[in-house]
C-alpha cells in the first residue's frame, strides 16, 4: 500500500510545525515554498534596524528536515490548486498531488488598497524588506549629514512608523536606541540624538490588542527613547515626502524620507486563488473562514493554519494572526491528520492555548501579558528574550543570537549596519 | 593656522589603516567611501559559500572611526580629479579639497577584454556578487535534485572556478565541504557528493605565486575534498552553458551552469581617471607606477596605496595585491604625510614587511609560508584562523565569526545559507 501522501505548502512556522510533528508518523511528507529557508519573523525588526544579520535569524529548510527521512523539501512556487484532483500546481508547470493537504502560505503587508504607497513605505515582510529598510535608515542619517538646508535636514531626520502594533512599536524602540546610542559619536554635523520618531495610527493606543495599563507602559518606553505616538490620526496620503494625516482637526503633511508601514495585512496570492478553487467563506481581509478542525467546508482534506486561517477561539474571538497559532494550527492538523489514518472517529476540535503576549520596546524594556499576569520593564525582557531564544529553529543560530545580543547589551553597538545593494551603489543625493 | 587637510579615497585596508594612524596627527582627515562599511575582503569566500552573513565580516567605517575626533566619513562616489587644483569630485557634484590625498581605491576584476562574461560567471569582489555566488550554488543544488535527465543532472552539479590563485583555491575547498559534508542529508534525488568542482588555470600549478611544494600539498588537500586541478587551460569562452577551454591537444566545453571567475583584476575607474589626470605611468594591467615613497611623479602630495599601486619590493619585485601591502602602504603614507607637516627632510622610503602568504582550503587545512618557513595542514589553519582573526577589525565581529567558526568545524553546518533577492523570487526551472 502507497503511504498517505501529506504535501504542506509553506515553510513559516504553520508549515514547519506540521512537518516536524509528522516525524514519525506513516506518512510521505512534501514541504513546498518558494524560499529555501524559514524566517524567524518576530526578530525580522532587528534586521531592519541593523542588529542581526539575515542568516541570524533564517534556518535553511533542508537543513532543519534533513534528518527526517519521510520528508521531502521542494524549493518552487505554487500558483494553483485543483481540490477535486487533490492536486497543486507549480509555477514551473510541475504538479504535485496530495492525499492531505496543510496550506500554511501566510499574509503579506496591505496598503488600504493603495498599492503605490509600498514604494514610499516598505513594509516589514521578507528579508528583502528588512534589508532595504535597514538601508533606508542608514542612509537618511549620511543625507542629514550632508545637507546643510535646516529644513531638508529635519525631513532626513524624521522617522515615520505607520502602525502601532507589536511591529511598529518594537520598530520604532529600536530606531530610539539607534539614534539614541549607536551612532552617537559616529557624526560630527548632525546629532543623530535629533531624530523624530513617531508612529502614527489610527486607534486609540498602542498595542492596541493588549491590555490597557500595557500600552500605557509601552507608551512611556517609547517616550524615554525619543519615540512619540500620535493615535487617532488617519495616514491618507504617502509619497516621496512622507505623509499626510487626517486628524480630528484637518489635514497635516509630515515631511519625511524614511515612512515604514507596519499596519495591514492581507493574504497570500494563493490564498486568494485557493478561495477560487474551493469557494471558501472569508472574513473582509480575505482570510479563510475554517471549520473548528481547521479545514475548509467541503474539503475535509485541506487545512487551512496560520496567517491565512480565519479560526475561532473557545470564546468566539478570531484567533490573532501571531507565530503562536500558526504553530499550534500546524501541529493540530498533523495529528488529526495521523489520527485520521489510524482510524480515530471523534477528532477533537482545535483549541488554541493562549500564552500571552509581549513586546520588546528596546534594550531591557518589553510588556508582556503572560497568562494574564501584566509584566514590564526588564522582567518583561527577560522573558521575551527567553521565549523568543528558544523558538529560533537551529541550535547555532540560538546561540549566536543570544551572544550577539549580549554585546548589543553592553555596548549599544550594531554590528549588521551595511547599506548594500542599489541603494548604496547610488550617492546620497540631499536635495 | 588651518589644519592640513588628508583626504582618504576607498576604506579598504590601505584606506582605513591610513585613517587610523592618523588618529592623534595635527590633520583634518577625510575619508570617502561609496559603501558605508570596511569589507574585511580575505573572508568574502565565506559569505560565498554560506558560512558567514556579511554583517559579520564587515564594519561600519563611521563606527570604526567614530571616536577619532580629527575624522570625518563622508559616503560618495568620487568620479573626478583635479591635481592642479588639489581637488576631487562627487557624483553629486560636490568637491572636496586636500592638502595630501591617498588614493586607496583598490581593483575589479577583469575578464580578458570579455566584460560579456560577467553574466555567466560573477567574481568574488563585493558583498552583491558574493551574496549572488551563494545564490547560484545553493539553487544549482536545488535545480539538480528537480530534473531528471541525467546529462542537465550533470552540468547543475558541474563547479567550475576560473584562477587557481588564493581564492579560486579557497572557494574550491569550500565548495567542496559544502558538497561533502554541509549538504549530505538534505537532499533525496541527488548525492551532493557527486558534484564536480573544477578549477582551472591557465598556469602550470595552483597558487603559483607560493613554493611548489605548497602548491603540491594544497592540490592534494583540494583533492581529498574531491576538487580537480586542470592547469595549462585557457578559458576561451564563457556562457549559459558553461566555458570552453583550450587545452594542448584542442578545445573542449565543460558544461556547467555555476561558473565563478577568480581569475584577472584591473584598476579602478577613479585610479584610470587619476591616471588620465596626472599623466602617471602604469603597467599593463593598469596599475600605478609610484616612486619608493609611494608618491606619484610630479605629485609629491598624491599617495597611491594598495591594490592600485605598482611598487616594487627591495629586491626589485613588484608588490602583491594583497591586504598586507595595502595596510603598510596606508601606514606608510599617514607616517610620512606627517613626518612632512613636522618639517623632517629625509624620509625613508617604504620598505614592505612580507610576512608570507596563507592559503585555506576546507577544514583544518590550509597551505602557509610564514617568514619562508613552509606549514600546511591543521597548523597551517591555526595560523591562517589566528591571524585573520586578528585582523577582523571590530571586536564584535572577531568575536562572533570565532564563535561561527567553531560550530563550523564542529557541526560541518552552515547557518548563512539564504537564497534571497530576485534570484529566489524565480522558481528553479531545470531545463
């Protein structure tokens, strides 16, 4: 008898999950993405700011599967499905059938459907991203630098972070620090310590899915790092010089050359088209609406976890698009899928187990709600370094972190400060 | 009384070594660069071939010289000169003026007059082509485990390095490890083992500028690695099929699709615009012919240091390009700028310090002639690990690439392996 055929399309940690969950079970397993590492998303904000490098935080797949002989990884890009075929289709003509399938393809940043705005404002999706970020922040200090027009120089010098959720306050914290200390005495016309930082959103705090007294603490954090919040502005415009917002008062431009977006998200393209294929219910965002075993109607056979599911939680709330689900989702769906195969009858629903939440607001200052208990300051940090440490996939990279992090700690240094690429090919150009 | 202005072009080794022996001189410095970071050049191969991120073998030359009072780091290209005027100029249009220059601008590789080559086979000079040589090793695998006709099978798993100097040496032993030991279990339809790793040279042996006996010992450590030696080849072609060579008895094609040139340097577009300038004599590959003080003639206040210059040793040899040369050079020219400024009359002209050469090749073993004594092996690695550790120029990176290393040869891992950028964006397509 041919073994059951699981193919997991998408190696973030939905897909990863399921994979290694599958280790030993009677399977033939299939593990497609378009990139040949997994991403350790959460520390993508570091990259951009320039204390990790990208391999710090990215674990080659082969490598992470290698010894798992029931596993295969394909390296390719998937572009459509035929459910009633159990059968995916690759951007190189290639398909692959599956007996069962975990799709686990994530979200990608939105721009309240102005496409054009990611130009101005990239967001902090990919490696790319973070690394053209990283470039973008480095070279507004060299423009501040060299410009000798007052005005110019404040534009350089203003940071915007549109979004204030985890992403955009862990980004604007260490854009403080930078400013703050890193560069401190790297300058000798500017004081990068002049830096205005301010992340703008529409709600009505930071941290807007935390607890009150949390964003509170966040906010003043921020504050001590020279970052500002401004909430209850609606960012209705961004071009070459930065943004404008709609305020309870009227219209203001903020000028600026640096604009990160760190608000919507929608789905992935094939999320998209697996709504076609399979007529799948959506929440406005387009996320897929999942039965409580997290498969779609109809299609007993699909998964659907992570970024891309529309999932419930015990209490009825939509379950937060964070690592923790993606997780869990995926090693909720090989074992329902293994127990399938043994024949199990009453498969229990998901449950998602909540642990909490935390941001990192620069060095030995975080807020986290873990299991209810409301934690800040440098406990806080210590236990968001704790639990992001040992997340990260590979045992190197873990270690290297860490150490790496031990001297950011001592001496406010970065050490992945390289403006690489086009960008740094092109002279700076203050005007 | 204004200070005497040194403008430093380049922050490479001559560069950056100038500026720092300039550290408590009575002078304004100025150093210019297009990259905002020193490259330490000698480990690029390792970002090649994924053992380290380029962040850990760069830094950033504002924060090497951040606490050097009397510097100023500016990030532009500079296109123009004028001597007469003792002044350089901007890509944006700006110019700076100098009271003594040194011009540390370094090399790029050539391609026998067939810039069309490129394309086909990227050298090992920046960060962008060592990235993109990762990129095409790593897919090359990928695309090999994709199809099945044995002969395409072939030609992805063919390596070919045109130059069997250090680093045509150095790559070849790296990819061979990466083929023996980093990739063994990761893939399902391939051995990576039986990949071919050619290195061919148009000379009679490897690293043709060490003893033979070095030479002799470095082509066995390369073949344990199962990396041939073909000397006495001369590429005559380079294209999407791989490279036809001349050999003594005819031509042949090597098909392959990895190619990575190792082979000729030329100057820099700045040193051949400084040439047209001043009127400076080079040799046939470009390269400026200095007096004994590194100076250019009739130009007592142009110092030419590095990959640039053509100086000749004691005994009448022209100097290597190598890292060495290039920081006494820039020490040299610091020291003799200032011994001028104290009004000395009778300065000693540069005398190059020749410690030897290293050359590494896979794990604990390497080739070495330190002051004509004669090492290989894992002694040999001892030294080559020990010095260039020293030489990493921050103390961060030193530490983290010791650290890296140890894994390395511990764990035969490679945590640097990410194929990102456009490159990975495209599906591997076999045919």
């Amino acid at each position: 008898m041919a073994n059951h055929r699981v193919l997991i399309l998408g190696g973030g940690f939905g897909g990863l999950y399921a994979a290694q969950a599958l280790k030993h079970a009677p399977v033939e397993v299939t593990l497609i993405d378009k990139r040949n590492f997994h991403l350790f998303q959460p520390l993508l904000y570091q990259v951009a700011t320039g204390s990790l490098s990208p391999g710090e935080i990215a674990a080659p797949l082969r490598s992470v599967l290698s010894r798992q002989k029931n596993t295969n990884v394909l390296l390719g890009e998937i572009v459509d499905i035929d459910p009633a075929a159990k059968r995916v289709m690759l951007k190189d003509g290639a398909a692959v059938e599956y007996d069962s399938l975990i799709v686990s393809t994530g979200s990608q940043s939105a721009y309240f459907g102005h496409n054009d705005w990611r130009v101005w404002a990239p967001s902090l999706k990919s490696v790319e991203e973070a690394t053209m970020i990283r470039h973008k922040i480095l070279l507004a200090f060299e423009a501040a630098e060299r410009t000798s027009h007052p005005e110019e120089r404040r534009a350089w010098l203003t940071f915007l972070i549109v979004g204030a959720g985890a992403t955009g306050v862990e980004l604007a914290g260490a854009l403080g620090e930078i400013a703050r200390h890193t560069l401190k005495h790297d300058f000798r016309s500017i004081n990068p310590a002049d830096a205005r930082i301010l992340v703008l959103d529409s709600g009505k705090r930071v941290l807007g899915t935390y607890p009150e007294d949390l964003s509170r603490k966040a906010e003043r954090s921020l504050l001590k790092l020279g970052a500002r919040v401004r909430t209850g502005v609606m960012v209705t415009c961004v071009d070459a010089d930065g943004v404008i917002v709609k305020t309870g008062s009227g219209e203001e431009r903020i000028r600026s050359h640096t604009v990160i977006w760190a608000a919507g998200v929608a789905v992935s393209d094939f999320g998209r088209q697996l709504v076609k294929r399979t007529g799948a219910e959506t929440d406005k965002s387009g996320r897929i609406k999942v039965r409580p075993d997290l498969t779609i109607a109809d299609y007993p056979e699909i998964f659907v976890v992570g970024d891309l599911a529309y999932a419930l939680s015990g209490d009825g709330k939509p379950l937060p698009g964070v690592a923790q689900v993606a997780m869990q989702g995926g090693g909720y769906a090989a074992k329902a899928i293994v127990q399938r195969i043994e024949g199990k009858r009453d498969i229990k629903p998901f449950h998602y187990f909540d642990k909490g939440d935390l941001a990192v607001i620069g060095r030995a200052a975080a807020v986290a709600n873990v299991f209810g208990v409301h934690l800040s300051g440098f406990i806080a940090w210590l236990v968001w370094l704790f639990i992001h440490l040992m997340y990260i996939v590979e045992f190197q990279s873990r270690v290297l972190v860490f150490i790496e992090w031990g001297f950011l700690f001592v001496t406010f240094n970065r050490g992945a400060r390289l403006i690489t690429g086009t960008a740094a090919e092109r002279s700076v150009d203050p005007t």
